[in-house]
C-alpha cells in the first residue's frame, strides 16, 4: 500500500521543510474550576433541578432511527445465554446489581449506556430480543429512573442512552404493560430535560459530543421537541469546534476516542434520516476530516494504531463505520493540529506521534507516548505500542493497566528511567514535553521527519532529537536518536537511556552472533534485519493489547547505554532483506 499522492506539495496537508512547534502543558483543571464542577454536580441532587425535570411525558417516540452499526455477536450470544458481558466481566441479566454495583467502570459504562441492546439485536429477532432487554430496563428504571445521580445520570452516559434507546426502541418499548411503557418514556422525557441543562458540562471530546448528540436525538424523536432540535444543532456545533482539532483529530488525542465520535456523529445522522432530514451542515462538513485523520493511524490491516490509551480495534468494525460514515477520503499523513505524522512507501508505513500528550483536563488516562512510532510492513505490524491503559479486559491488574500509560510502554527513547511527562495516578498528565518542534521533508528519494521534545531538559538538561528516514521503496528504515544539552540544568555525571522497540506478536525475533543486530521474520516469510550503533541490543519480554482488549506476550528491542553531560547519538536501522 502506497498513500503518497502524485507530489502535489499540499494535496494532504504536507508542508515541507516548515518548523512546527507545538506547544503542551499540564494544564489541568484549576482548584475554582473543580470547585465549580462539583458544585454543578451537586445541583443535579437538589430539589430545584428535580422540579426543572418534570413534565408531560410523551406517549410514544415519532418513528425508530437506524442503527448502522453491527453490533459484537459474542456479546450478543452471552445475553441470549442469560449473561450481560463486557470486557471480560459478565453477570447474569437478572442480577446485575444496579443498587449496589460491583462492577468496573467500564462494565458500569456499557451497562448505563445501553450499548448492549445493538449487540442484542444483532442476534436474534424482537420477538426473542425484548424480554431480556425488557428485564434489564425494568432493572435500571427501578434503580435509576427517578433517582439522579452518577455515573448513571451523567450527561454522556444519557446522550448515548438516548441514542441507542431511539435506535433500539422495539427492543425496549414493544410491552403491553402500559405502566412499563410509560416509565420508560417518562424516564426518557426527564433524561431529555437533564441533558438541556448539563450536556454542556460534560468534558471536552467524545464525552460532549455523546451528551449533544442526545439532545438532538431527543429533539427528533419525542412529539413537539423542534425548539430542542435547535437548541441542541447550537450546542452540537459549538461542541464538536471545542473538541475536535482543526484537521479532524481529537482533543485527547485518542484514535480510539475519534472512531468513537464518529460512530455516534454516524447514529446521529441515522436519526435524522428516519425523520427524513439532513444532518446540519455545521456537523456533516467536519466527518470527512474526522475520517481521514483517523484513517491517518490506521494501519494497512485496516486496524488503528495505539495510542493514549486505546487498543487497535476491531477492523471489521472500522471498516464498517467507515463505509457507514459514507465518506470517502484519504488519510491524513501530516495532521499538524492532533500531532501524528504517517509516512509511507511501497508497503511500508509508520505513524508517527509527534505533540505534547493531551492537555489533562481534556483526557482520563493520557500517555506519555511522545515520539514514539508504529511500523508495519503491508497487513504485518512489525513495530507497535503496547497500548490498551483503557481498553483492556478486566483481567489486566490495575498497576499493569497503568504501567501502559508509561513512555516505556511505547516505541521510543527513556531516560532516566523516567517518563518523558509525569503521569498522575488520577490519570491525569502532569509536567514534562511542553514543546515539540518537528520538521518533515519528502523527496524522490526519501521521506524524512525530524521531531525533538524538551520533557527531559528540566530533569537531566538534554533535549531528545529523533530522525525518521523511509527509503522510497519502502525497505529501508533509518533512525537515529539523539540527547542534546540544553537549559540552565547540566548533570556531572551520565543518564542511563533505553531505546525500545516493542514487536508485534506475529514477528519471531533473533539475535545475529555479533549481538548488534536481530532478524526479524514476518508471517508469509518477510525477512527484516535491525542493526543498531551507539548502544547494547538486549532482547526482553513485553506484551501488547489486541483489538479486544486481552494482553499478548512478545517481545522487544531495546538499545541501553549511559548519556554523559555532552549527549549522545544512537544511530540504528531496519532493513527488509526480503
């Protein structure tokens, strides 16, 4: 796969040989703004708010929108067989708690979201389907319905639950018990009303975009609801330009987070064709971007990379929201506002994550990933993250699950032992790159990126330099990375640095007899070679998290040596031998 366009410097974006410095920070939220959070969340409790939530009810929905999207058959299975799973959690349909849960959070999202009624009726048919998905509605109206509070009633979790309960509404709403009916659309209608006043304060990103789309959604859906439908296309628009960047990316910087805002932009449009309409201008111009950035970390599996926290997806399902989105672009290779470079040639593709982390308060689980990369080899991943700090089974203890998080989790240099941004255990990013300067070049020849970040300079007074050289025929991969002095602060003694190179599962690693060098062997007998100058090359033990979240024993390359005070250059290569 080749996705370099006839060269036409800024068909997509390139702009060659420009300096672009992105600036970051810590920048989480200040001790008024927490105050004024909590104080928000406080009110939703208070019999003032509860009064704002009454009123008439409506008697049914104007029509059922499309879901475009299939859902996960397993799942499905399990909910047939008695059993609400997710990510490696499953209790039982009857049992599931709602009054004093047990479970994760992220079991806790899926269940309150009601995301399993599109895994559910990708199953079965209605007449089999809604009695269990009856049995865990009357669950959540008995424990939620009335009662406000959190996370059930937070302003994400109820834009997607009325997305999917729109969607999916034979499955819930096809009982002759009328006072079952009525709760649901009582609870529906008082859900409506709650997002009018909080979908504004849910956080930036996928989170306000879900809360919007629900307004909207409920605007369409319940009889009289046009001055809502307005109201929430306002508040729709403004909240995509808050969270998403100029060139289509996501404020957090997650992939993952990205294909999730299209999925629901994608329902939301479902909902505006059953009511024979179009989706605003203001949001339907801002999917293609979205798309192609995100097909921009999408491997040539059709597969994301990974990045802040996410896994890589299934790519069935990518494929499929792409398809469903209607869109048809090319990926994003220089995305200056989200930060990821892709360069690619013959079959040989690397991403890139050239910016600061994430702001904290725009993301829950940020990584300290800078100037790491991915690299494949046509449907081969060959070099990876380990990825998955928030999407992995339940199984993955919590310690590990944040040990994802680090910047040796990633592709890329570590000094000190340390991460290149500090990490929080709130999951909120602290100090460390603020600045990122990064300059690409593209030639007959080669493509070449050159990035530097100053998340050391406080710590050691070294600056890390990394260069990217792609041969145009795509065999050949030539590094280097380089510690700079720079700053008031200058260390006496040496750094100790490691290089890290984590490999896909599918690739069989073993060391040349002098040591320096390793081959690397690819499914459908690809033949790599990494030979590296500067540092020792070890073999060591990592893992990685799949498309369904589960770890994945491999391994990696790392490069060790110590940086005295003057700096040092690590030059290394992979080459395809065949």
């Amino acid at each position: 796969m080749n996705d370099l366009p006839p060269l036409d410097s800024g068909a997509d974006g390139i702009e060659e040989g420009k300096r672009l410095i992105r600036q970051g920070g810590d920048g989480g939220l200040s001790l008024s703004e927490r105050i004024a959070e909590r104080f928000h969340r406080l009110t939703w409790r208070t019999p003032i708010h509860t009064l704002k939530l009454k009123g008439r009810h409506p008697l049914k929905l104007l029509t059922v929108a499309d879901d475009p999207f299939f859902g996960d058959v397993e799942r499905g299975q399990a909910l047939l067989d008695g059993e609400l799973a997710f990510r490696g959690e499953a209790l039982p349909v009857g049992m599931l708690g709602l009054d004093r849960p047990t479970f994760s959070k992220a079991y806790g999202e899926h269940l309150h979201a009601f995301a399993w009624l599109r895994d559910l009726s990708s199953v079965t048919t209605r007449a089999v389907g809604a009695p269990i998905a009856e049995a865990i509605m009357r669950q959540w109206i008995a424990a939620h319905g009335a009662m406000i509070s959190e996370p059930a009633w937070r302003p994400d979790l109820w834009g997607r639950r009325i997305l999917y309960w729109t969607a999916h509404a034979p499955l819930i709403l096809s009982s002759t018990d009328l006072v079952y009916r009525s709760n649901v659309l009582h609870a529906l209608a008082r859900g409506a009303r709650h997002l009018d006043r909080t979908a504004d304060k849910a956080p930036a990103g996928a989170p306000r975009i879900a809360a919007w789309c629900g307004v909207v959604a409920a605007g369409l859906m319940i009889p009289g609801g046009d001055p809502r439908r307005v109201f929430g296309e306002a508040g729709l628009a403004k909240a995509m330009a808050a969270s998403l960047t100029e060139d289509g990316g996501i404020v957090g910087r997650s992939p993952a987070s990205l294909y999730d805002a299209i999925q629901l932009v994608t329902m939301l449009r479902g909902t505006y064709a059953a009511r024979r309409m179009d989706l605003p201008e203001a949001v339907a111009e801002r999917l293609p971007k979205m798309v192609s950035a995100l097909l921009g970390v999408s491997h040539a599996d059709k597969a994301l990379s990974s990045w802040q926290g996410g896994c890589p997806q299934d790519p069935e399902l990518i494929v499929q929201t792409i398809e469903a989105t209607g869109v048809r672009t090319r990926p994003l290779r220089q995305a200056r506002e989200w930060g990821y470079q892709r360069m690619s040639a013959g079959n040989t593709l690397i991403i890139v994550d050239a910016a600061p982390p994430p702001v904290a308060r725009m993301v829950d689980g940020g990584c300290a990933s800078t100037l790491a990369f991915e690299f494949s080899d046509g449907a081969s991943r060959i070099v990876v993250n380990c990825g998955g700090a928030r999407s992995a089974v339940a199984q993955v203890p919590a310690a590990l699950a944040e040990g994802l998080r680090t910047t040796a989790a990633h592709s890329t240099l570590v000094l000190g032992d340390s991460n290149s941004t500090a990490l929080h255990a709130d999951g909120t990013l602290g100090k460390g790159v603020a600045e990122v300067e990064l300059s690409r070049q593209e030639s007959d020849a080669t493509s070449r990126i050159e990035a530097s970040h100053n998340g050391y300079v406080r710590r050691f007074g070294l600056v890390h330099r990394r260069l990217l050289a792609l041969g145009n025929d795509g065999r050949d991969l030539r590094g280097e990375d380089m510690l700079l002095p720079e700053g008031r602060r200058r260390r006496r003694d040496a750094v100790p640095f490691a290089i890290r190179f984590h490999l896909a599962p599918d690739v069989e690693v073993a060391p040349t007899s002098d040591g320096q060098a390793a081959f690397l062997r690819l499914p459908g007998q690809l033949l790599w070679q990494f030979r590296a100058k500067g540092a020792a090359l070890t073999i060591e033990e990592s893992l990685w998290i799949n498309a369904f979240g589960r770890p994945i024993a491999t391994r990696q390359l790392v490069l060790t040596g110590e940086a005295p005070p003057g700096g040092a250059s690590i030059s290394w290569a992979f080459h395809r031998s065949r």
